[in-house]
RNA sequence: GCUUGCGUGGCGGAAUUGGUAGACGCACAGCACUCAAAAUGCUGCGGUUUUGCGACCAUGAGGGUUCGAUUCCCUCCGCAAGCACCA
C-alpha cells in the first residue's frame, strides 16, 4: 500500500500555504456557494455522518473550481447549547474553556479529512463579534412587531429544565435528553413565526428542493382553508367562535367541543351548574401523558357544559356544548363545531355519549360509520341538491359573511417560535424590563450584549436561568427612562445563531453590518445547501423565516436563502443498526483514516450506495476501495512519455468524462466511482498508458481522492497542480460507438445477441437478425406478425 | 390513521422518456506466485435443469396495459422516516 500518511499530510500543508480553496470576494468569475451545516463541536468530535454530509458538496465544489468557478465553500462551528453546558458542569470547567477546546478538535479533524473548506472564514456562533449580530438581528424583530410575551402553556423538559419550541419537542420527547416532555405554565418570549407562514410556504415553489424535504416543510406549516363561524350562546350575551374547514356540513352540527382550557368556561362559571365536573376533568386531562393523548384515539373522553346551550345559526336548533381533550386551545379558536355523520372522531365522541347523528351528505352507511367522502347534499336548507364540495363550502361561506356569522379563514398548524431558554450558554436576550416602561430593548450600541463571566452556571432547582443570581448582569438601568430596572436573564435557543450563519461567511469579518450589501448580492443565494433531513423542520424553517425577514427590511438581496436544497441518508452500524454508543457499533473516522487515508475513507462513504439513503457500514467493503485506489496509484508505472488517447480507449474515456460529470452533478456518486473502477479495470488490462490518459483519471478521481492524485499527478510530471487546472471535457460524438452488440428477441424473449454497425439499414439488420440459429429455431414454423427494431437496442419479432 | 420513500443474488448496490436484469464492489471458490501465509494477479460466481448448445424460472405477492415491464396502472403484503385527535 502507498504512503497514505506522507502524502496527505504534505497535499494538505500544500493547499494550506497556498490558500488553495480561498474564495474571492468581487470576482469577476461566475460564483458558486456551496454550504454545508456547520458542526455543533461535541466533545467526541466527528462522526461519519459529518463525513458524509461534507463529502458529497465537496466533491461538487472541487469540481466547481477546477470548471472555472469563484467557489464559496466555507466552514463553522454552532457552538453555543446545552451539550456543552452539560458536559462543562460534569467536568466542571467553564464552557468556554470547553469549547475552545472542542473547535480544535474539530477543526484537526476536518483538515486531516481534506475538506477543501476556506478557513479565513471560519465563524464561532459563540464569538461576541457573531453573537452580536444574532442579538441585532433578535431587535430588529422586536422593532418590527415579532417578538412578544406570554403567559402560556408550553413545552417544558424537567430533566433538562428548560422551555421547548414545538420543534424542539418533535414526538413528544425533548430533542436534547430524549425525555418525555410536560406542559407548563409559564412566561415565554415568542419570535411570530407563523407571520411567516404564508411566504414559507409560498416561496417553496421557487426553490429546487427535494420533493420529500418540501412535502415535509409544507406538512410542518401545515396550511388549511375553512372558516370562522360564530355561534350564539342562549344563557348569555357572548359568542362561541369555532374553526371548521368543512361550513357545509353546518346543518349536521349535533354538539360543540371546547378544549378544556377554552378561556370562555371559567368566564362563565356562574352559569355553569358542573363546575366540579368540570374542573375534575380539566385537572385529569392535563395529567395525561403524550401516551395516553394519543393512544387513546378511539376511547373519547368530555364533559357535558351544563348551563351553557349554543345556537345554530343557520337553523336555530340548541346544541349542547361539551369539554373534550380530543380539541386543543392551540389551533384555531379551541372550539368545534361537531359533526358526527361525517368526521371519524365527532362520530367516536357521539357515539359514546349518544348524541344524534344526522346526515347531511349522502353516499355512506351513517349508522355504521363517518362518511367523510363526496356526495349530494341532505337536509341541509340553501344547500340542499348540491353536489360538489368545493361549490358547497364556498356557496356557505358567502351566506355566513352576507349574515355577518362567519367568515372565510386559513388556519396553520406551526405554532410561533418559543424562543428563551433558562440556560447559561446562549445569547443573552437583550431586553431590559423596566418597571415604568415595560419591555425596553438594549439600545443597539450597546451591542454584543456579552455573558457575564460566572463560577456558577448550574441551573436553580426552580428552572431558573443562572443568569438571575448574577447582580451585576440583572440590575440596570431603564435605556428609556433611566431608572433601576433588570435585565431579561434568559438566553436564545441553540437555533439562534444558525438562523443566520450563512450571511455571515460572506462577510466575516465586518464590525458594521451582519454582512455587506455589495458582498451579499454577489454571493446570494446559496447554490447548493446539503445536510441533515432532522434539520428541515427545524434549522431550514427556522432560517428561511430569518431570511425572510431581513429581505422585508431590504437587507439582503434575495426572497429565499437557499436555491438548492439536499440531503445525506445516515451511515448505519455494522450491524444495520443506528450508530450509537450504548449499542457500542461506532466506527470513529480517526481509525479508518490511520488505516487507510482520508482518501479511501472518502471515496468509500461516497460508494457505499446511494447518497440520499442510508447504509450500513462494512468494513470489508472500504478494503475494495482502498484497493481500487492502490491500483491507480500503481498504475503509475505504465505511464510513458507520449501524450494523446490512444485509439481503443478514446472511447471508453470520453464516455468516463460524460458519466462521472453527469454523476457528480445529482449526487450520483456511487455510480461515478463505479464507473471510474471500469476504467482503471480496462487500463490494468494494458501495457502501457499515455500521460492524458493517465491524468484524464487523476482529474475525475481528484475530488473524491485529492491527496493521492496530486501526488501521481506530481510524480508523473504531468502538468500544475490538479487544484488548480481545469476539469476534463469530452466529446459528444466520440462516446457513440460506431459498432454495438444488440438483443434478438423473439415474442419478448432474447434468444440471441448481433454485432452491428450504426450505419445498417434496417433491412440489413432484419436480415442478420433472421439468420442467427437460435432465433430461426425460436420461430419454428410460426408466421412472423411483425418486426421491432429500436436502434442501438434491440430488434423484436413478434410470431403467432 | 395521514404524508413521503423503499422492497432486485450470500451482502452493499447497478439498470426507469419501457428495450440483453444483476454494472461496480464485497464475500466465497479455483488457479498462479510463495517453503508457507499475507499481499497481488487471473478465472468463476442468481436458481433449477443439461455432457454440451440450450431450456425454464426469477426484480415483495397478485392482476392489467404493451411486440416487450425492475421501470407505467390497479389491488394487497412488508419495511423505514416524518407528522399525529390540526376540526
């Protein structure tokens, strides 16, 4: 095997000295940005996923430069967050200190790996000159209306002790500690992403996404179209506005359902002769875990209001209203109408407690199930006779607004962005609550608003932020009216600083703005952003909407962030498994890159299968790989001094160029590796090989192996680094073959191959078809129907 | 339950504007080199059957469209990921 160690170490101190991947700013080349999510620096340093996730725009980026391009491949670390708070109090050094020391880590790692990141503009989301933009960014939305307060219930991790944005809490388990997640009552900041909702989901459709990283987006934000309608209350001089996306079956309503917490009952609880019942319920529902909520589909449980009667207001009927846990206060107005005869969980609560049940579509089996298909309309007064959905729903939303009892309404499922959190480190939240002026922002000059040095940044019992036992941090005063006030103690979630890092990479090192205007518009959008599917409705989302933000200021050039959009599937264990500690199947990439060089470790994840799915680690198979690369670097000594391909592998290499460039460009790697290995197969076969021969190979290979084809390239004498020349072309003409083997088939089955030319007739190739043994043995006597020829594949005769 | 994928040899996986299924790699077997092993090179490698040519079967199961289906359509089964009482 060839001295991996030594030539690695010497290409990568090569492309260091010469800032060989530097990108620069007002070029007059085509620019082309290729991001990658920067590492969170964990104290165990890189994994293989990190590889992977790297590995594949590397190739593209690689690829990009030697095709002429100005390439921004640029590399970070989000540091701030919980991991490194936890592992800091465990080791009981100041996170600082830790992470420091994690970057490092990190940033050998990925060197040593090759990655041809520019490391001049390396940011640390934790750095006070970044996290002060972060902070700028926070009140311009506070400025702008999209911050506020509220006294709510939320996510809440006991273990971890701290608040949880939906995101953050995905099945019902935190995302940090995996524990189960508790609603709680409590003061929390919220960014108003769901101002947002529509431009999300609108600016989907001018983006090149996967299909399946939209669909999930789209599902996140979770749009749907119904209405408003308002239904009196008989006891007393109020309204229950309810959401329904289906007003046309508002002739079947047989009861309404309030959510437990709905806000109207304690208003009305003189009124209502069950209070008890009702409180007992309330106090059991809010017991429930996340289990119960949603194992329970099937079994509904409510409470009847009694004293509380609703009016229908399109037929006057009374209607009695219930409390149930199957409605949430968080989507739309916390109240339904129910119709039982056509949605499966009305029709479960009716059933239980025996309610009526009245069709007002037909087409189903009412007394067995819901009907929730299409079908004529029933009962159902104006609407009566009609048939078509879309035409009902809309013909009753004109009578509600014409009325003045409804109207048409969207609805989204993402919930705003819960956004403190009760930890030390993170940005500080630079508000000031002052007691004559309220909520007052921390003037902008006074930004970074910069953590305080603790000893201490162990969390209270009581979850509160360890900021609060910090005097001189919490007492201030009032920006506004100068007088004693506090400082918000609680800090932005670990989504913060990536909402926006990627502007930041333009213009690193600016002490004026968060990024130029000049610099943005040049670099803007990001071609091609590759990571993580746990990311896109989290980090994706979270960033769009950042974005989205700033471009409605005007300060940066462009609707969305990203044109591009892809995703890496998971490396598995060895055993099909996911990686994981406690299943003790890690492979650490260190090992592999002592044992075999970055090299083959990088060509082999990018061959392992395809990109976007995920595999399972096999060692045996990287040996494979490790031996493809030892034969191209052994094929170094058939190289002799003659320049040219030669005639019986011109085409075979120009066909090579098309396949691996082709490959590269949608994420096809395996295949443009495996086609790389049939050239090298071909070239073994030879005596001898000319230099462009040889060093069309080193090209292709250069961006999955860079190390070991510089050194050939080197060796050889054939030409200037291949980092700095140009990527091979080919010639469309030449990968045609001007004789092919193709297929006689008889009735679909192929019974015999011939050799023939692209320049036979048609009757030519009948001929020679005909001729051949087996096929004239496959017709026997049979009467030939007709005869297929699809050129260059295949020619059919059909027999009866 | 809903959404989105996926299902091909012993294994990872190729092949889709429908056109020779199994590229490439791993594992395995045989041969060469070697005192021997490793490494390397060469050959074979879906199943059944045949001395051989070949024949038949085979891309989760069953149907359909077609001269021809891994590819398109329908039904079903299984696996994975995400969402989850969203009115």
């Amino acid at each position: 095997m060839y001295n991996f160690k030594e030539i690695e170490s010497k290409w990568q101190k090569y492309w260091d000295e010469h800032k060989s991947f530097k990108a620069v700013d007002n070029s007059d080349k085509k620019k082309f940005y290729a991001l990658v999510e920067f590492p969170y620096p964990s104290g165990v340093g890189m994994h293989l996923g990190h590889i992977k996730a790297y590995s594949g725009l590397e190739v593209v980026a690689r690829k990009r430069r030697m095709e002429g391009y100005n390439v921004l491949f640029p590399i970070g670390y989000d540091a701030f967050g919980l991991p490194t708070e936890n592992s800091a109090i465990k080791q009981n050094i100041h996170p600082r200190v830790l992470t420091d020391r994690n970057i490092n880590v990190f940033a050998g790692q990925l060197k040593k790996v090759g990655f041809s990141f520019d490391w001049d503009r390396v940011i640390d989301t934790t750095d006070p000159s970044y996290y002060k933009w972060t902070q700028w960014i926070f009140l311009k939305m506070f400025e702008h209306g999209l911050v506020f307060r509220d006294k709510t219930l939320v996510n809440y991790c006991p273990s971890c002790r701290v608040v949880l944005s939906n995101e953050d809490s995905q099945g019902g388990k935190c995302d940090i500690c995996h524990s189960e997640i508790v609603q709680k009552e409590k003061d929390v900041w919220y960014l108003r992403i769901t101002a947002y909702a529509e431009k999300l989901l609108e600016g989907l459709k001018e983006v090149d996404y996967l299909p399946n990283i939209k669909v999930q987006q789209e599902n996140w934000i979770g749009k749907s179209e119904g209405a408003f309608v308002d239904f009196k209350i008989k006891e007393i001089d109020d309204n229950l506005r309810i959401y329904t996306t289906r007003p046309d079956t508002l002739y079947g309503v047989t009861f309404m359902v309030m959510a437990p917490e709905h806000p109207l009952i304690d208003k009305n609880k003189d009124k209502i002769s069950n209070m008890d019942e009702i409180n007992k319920y309330r106090e059991l529902a809010s017991h429930k875990s996340e289990f119960e909520r949603t194992q329970l589909v099937k079994d509904k449980t409510g409470v009847k209001i009694n004293g509380l009667t609703a009016i229908n207001p399109v037929n006057n009927e009374e209607i009695p209203i219930y409390i149930s846990d199957y409605v949430m206060m968080g989507y739309g107005t916390g109240a339904i109408m129910a119709v039982p005869a056509h949605d499966d969980r009305d029709y479960d609560f009716a059933k239980k407690f025996n309610i009526p049940i009245i069709e007002v579509i037909k087409g189903g089996d009412i007394s067995k199930e819901a009907y929730t298909g299409d079908g004529e309309m029933v009962n159902s007064g104006v609407l009566t006779g009609l048939k078509n959905k879309k035409e009902s729903i809309s013909k009753m939303i004109e009578y509600l607004t014409k009325e003045g009892i409804g109207e048409k309404a969207i609805q989204y499922k993402m919930q705003d962005w819960a956004f403190n959190r009760q930890r030390y480190w993170g940005e500080p939240i630079p508000i000031i609550h002052c007691p004559h002026c309220g909520d007052v922002p921390v003037p902008y000059e006074e930004l970074p608003l910069k953590l305080p040095d603790v000893e201490n940044f162990e969390v209270g019992q009581d979850g509160e932020s360890p900021l609060a036992k910090i005097e001189s941090f919490v007492n201030c005063k009032c920006p506004k009216c100068g007088r004693d006030a506090k400082r918000e103690t609680d800090t932005m979630p670990q989504w913060a600083g990536s909402s926006w890092y990627f502007l930041r990479y333009i213009d690193p090192h600016n002490d004026k703005e968060f990024a130029s205007f000049d610099k943005l518009k040049y670099w803007m959008n990001v071609d091609w952003y590759n990571g993580g599917m746990e990311h896109v409705t989290r980090h994706v989302i979270y960033s769009r909407f950042w974005y989205h933000f700033l471009y409605d200021l005007g300060l940066v050039p462009t609707s969305e962030p990203y044109q591009k959009r892809t995703a890496q599937g998971l490396i598995l264990g060895p055993d099909g498994e996911k990686m994981s500690k406690s299943k003790g199947n890690v492979v650490d990439p260190n090992d592999i890159v002592d044992k075999y060089g970055a090299d083959t470790l990088r060509t082999y994840i990018l061959f392992m299968g395809e990109y976007g799915l995920e595999a399972p680690w096999n060692e045996s198979s990287i040996k494979g790989v490790a031996r493809f690369i030892d034969r191209v670097y052994n094929l170094k000594d058939k190289v002799i001094d003659k320049e040219g391909y030669s005639s019986e592998l011109e085409g075979l290499i120009h066909k090579t160029i098309k396949k691996v460039s082709e490959d590269i460009e949608s994420m096809k790697y395996n295949t443009a590796i495996a086609t790389l290995m049939t050239l090298v197969n071909k070239y073994s076969e030879k005596d001898n090989l000319t230099k462009d021969e040889y060093l069309v190979l080193l090209k292709l290979l250069n961006p999955f192996a860079p190390h070991v084809t510089e050194e050939l390239n080197e060796i050889c004498k054939l030409g200037k680094p291949i980092c700095e020349s140009t990527w091979p072309e080919y010639n469309i003409d030449k990968t045609k073959e001007e004789n092919v083997t193709i297929a006689v088939s008889v009735n679909g089955k192929v019974r015999a191959t011939i050799d023939v030319n692209v320049n036979d007739s048609e009757e030519d190739m009948k001929k020679k078809a005909l001729s051949e043994e087996n096929v004239i043995k496959n017709i026997d006597s049979k009467e030939i129907v007709k005869i297929i020829v699809v050129k260059g594949k295949i020619i059919n005769i059909v027999v009866k």
